[in-house]
C-alpha cells in the first residue's frame, strides 16, 4: 500500500504541472470506494489551485470545492500532456489543459470525492479522525507522549491506526521502531519519556528520508512521472526476515500484528 512518503512523492511529482489548471473534463471509470459525489460535468471549467496532502490522501484545491484523490492498496496516478485510451483499470482521467492526470488501480480501494470544502461533512468523514502530520512542524513532543500513556495496545499497532500521529504506515512503523530500539510489542503507556523522544525524532527521520529517496517500491509503485523508490533498498529491518541485522547481526524476525507483517530484530530492540 502507498504510504505516507509514497503519497508525498507522488503529490510533488505533479503538483507544480497541474497549478492553476483548467479542467476540461473528468471521465470515471468503474465505481471506486466511493461515489464522486457530484456530477462529472459540474467540475468542467474548475481552475486547480493547488494539491496538498493529508495523511495518505491528496487534496486538489479547485476555485470552488476540492477533491479528495486516495490511492488506496495499489493505486498510482500519473500525469501527462496526453493519456492512451484507458485500461480496465484506469478508474479516472482528469482532463486539464495542462494534462491529463489518470488514477489506475487494479484492485478499486482508491477514492476520488468533491467536497465543497475541507470543512465540510463530505471531507470530514475521510479526514476528520486523522492524527497530527508528522513532517509538517506540528508533531509535538510533549503531546505524543501524554496520548501514548494513555494508549495500552502494542506500539505498532497504535502507530499504524493513526489517530496520535499520521501516515505512519507498517513498513516505517517497523523502521522507526527499529531506529529507536523498540520492541514492537511494547505496550505504547510502558515507553519512558525518552524512549518515546526517540520514537518521535525516529519517526520524523524515517519518513523524511523515505520521502528524499522516492518511496518504497516494492511492488508496483511510482510516482505520477513514473519513477520508482528507492527506500527499500536500505531499508534495516522491513523485508528482511531471516538476514543479519545491519548492526548487530542477529537474524531478522518477523511477527504478525492485526494482520500486518511486521519485522524487528530480537537483540536491537527492547522490550
């Protein structure tokens, strides 16, 4: 699945293109999570204004209203003067007379959703529950700490629902808690103040040079250019089940957690 810094490369990649684009046309492909929430038509003549990122979802602001792009378990977008007749699995062509930005997605857990605003009750039942962004200068210490003590599910688990920080998704989970010598089953209200100043400032790290190394691909990902990831290829402990540690040399373990792989090693991280 696309994550954070998947979703981040992917808004900079075409961002600066589609600025102040005039949307000519939007064909829909089949029916996505969601409905569109409007008629197609109603967005012709829409200027885009700007694209913006919360949590893993995208936000095309419109002149009037916005959508709400989510790439879902395999979705990309790619955007380009022009676009060949689309595929089984070409769900949206937004037509602009800057290009065409295409969402493809082969499994359907992608979303595209008008809101008339942010605020609104559309947007808000997609973003209302997310945490606070963790590259954005609003990830704050003090309050991480004090939801955390309050959290008694295992670490990984609370990092990947969401709800004290955003887009911290299974396979930088398993990195920041790798980073910052933590076991992943710890219970979240057992970590120390500084332990948990090292799972922030973990956090911050891993998602900040995921974002500068293009992403995770591990299987199909790229950006709306079309190039892939790199972060994989140095990646500690995520993939690495049954190889040496990098540091200490310990065989890589792997464990399921709510139906997610995750993978940590046995000497680095604690309890």
């Amino acid at each position: 699945m696309p994550e954070l810094p998947e979703v981040e490369v992917t808004r900079r990649s075409f961002a600066d293109k589609i600025a102040s684009a005039l949307i000519l046309d939007l064909r829909m492909g089949k029916p996505l999570r969601w409905p569109l929430g409007t008629s197609a038509q109603s967005l012709v003549g829409r200027r885009v204004v700007s694209v913006r990122r919360r949590g893993k979802y995208l936000l095309l602001d419109l002149d009037e209203g916005l959508l709400l792009l989510h790439l879902g378990m395999s979705g990309s977008l790619n955007f380009a003067p022009t676009q060949a007749p689309g595929g089984p699995h070409d769900h949206m062509d937004l037509v602009t007379d800057h290009g065409v930005l295409r969402l493809h997605d082969p499994r359907r857990f992608g979303a595209v959703v008008w809101a008339p605003s942010e605020e609104s009750v559309q947007a808000q039942k997609l973003l209302g529950h997310l945490g606070v962004e963790p590259l954005g200068g609003q990830f704050d210490l003090a309050v991480f700490s004090l939801a955390l003590k309050k959290r008694h599910a295992a670490i990984k688990q609370v990092l990947l629902a969401g709800h004290e920080v955003v887009g911290v998704g299974n396979i930088y989970a398993s990195e920041s808690l790798f980073m910052a010598g933590i076991r992943p089953t710890t219970r979240a209200s057992r970590l120390s103040g500084p332990r948990v100043a090292k799972l922030h400032a973990a956090i911050v790290q891993v998602l900040s040079r995921a974002v500068q190394q293009g992403g995770s691909t591990l299987k199909d990902f790229v950006n709306a250019e079309g190039r892939t990831g790199y972060f994989q290829l140095e990646a500690a402990v995520y993939g690495r089940a049954g190889e040496p540690c990098r540091v200490c040399a310990t065989p890589i373990r792997s464990l399921l957690q709510g139906q997610r792989t995750t993978f940590y090693c046995p000497t680095c991280q604690k309890p």
